[in-house]
C-alpha cells in the first residue's frame, strides 16, 4: 500500500482562528486526487477516529479545482491554553502522513 505522504504534494495543518484546526491536502496531478478521493480512505468517519472527534463536527470539502482536500475540526484545547501543546496547529497533519491508501 501507498502511504497518503507519498501520493500528496503538500499535507498541512493550521489554525482557522483560536478554536479551530484546518488541514489542507493537495495534490499535483488530477488523476492522484482522484485515486486519494475514490478509495474512501479519507471521509470525516476516518477522521473523527484519528483526531477523536464526533463526525458531526468535522467539515470535510473536496476542492475539484485545487485538487484539494479541506478538513476543518474543533481544536482540542483552544490556541495558547495552558493544555495546548501545539499553538498555531501545524504540528496536526501528523498522523495523516502515514495514512494507508488503497491500491485503485
């Protein structure tokens, strides 16, 4: 199996205000994107799971144009909190580097 870090161009994580984390995967061709988005591992169920998040909470967009994918979560702990491990979010996008990608 391939691993999402090896079929993406670029995997990122980020605020999106103090109580909320984006990530953002792209990708450099279209038929990548596709592949990523029709094997299903990539749905707000597997996310919920990864970051231990209710689905209902998470926003998850396909970006056609971009060849992206958006996801958007509650953080955990708000930006700076005393609990907060990772101010500014960008250290989030690691467990999706080694997520497992079906073969088409």
């Amino acid at each position: 199996m391939t691993t999402l870090g090896e079929l993406a161009k670029l995997i990122r994580s980020k605020n999106a205000g103090p109580f909320n984390l984006t990530f953002d995967i792209m990708f450099g061709e279209e038929e990548t994107y596709r592949r990523v988005i029709g094997s299903g591992a990539i749905t707000k169920e597997t996310f919920g799971r990864i970051y231990n998040i209710p689905e209902e909470k998470i926003l998850l967009v396909h970006h056609d144009a971009a060849r992206a994918i958006k996801i958007s979560i509650p953080r955990p702990f708000f930006s700076a909190d005393l609990g907060d491990s990772d101010c500014y979010g960008g250290q989030q996008f690691g467990p999706l580097v080694d997520m497992e990608i079906p073969e088409p």
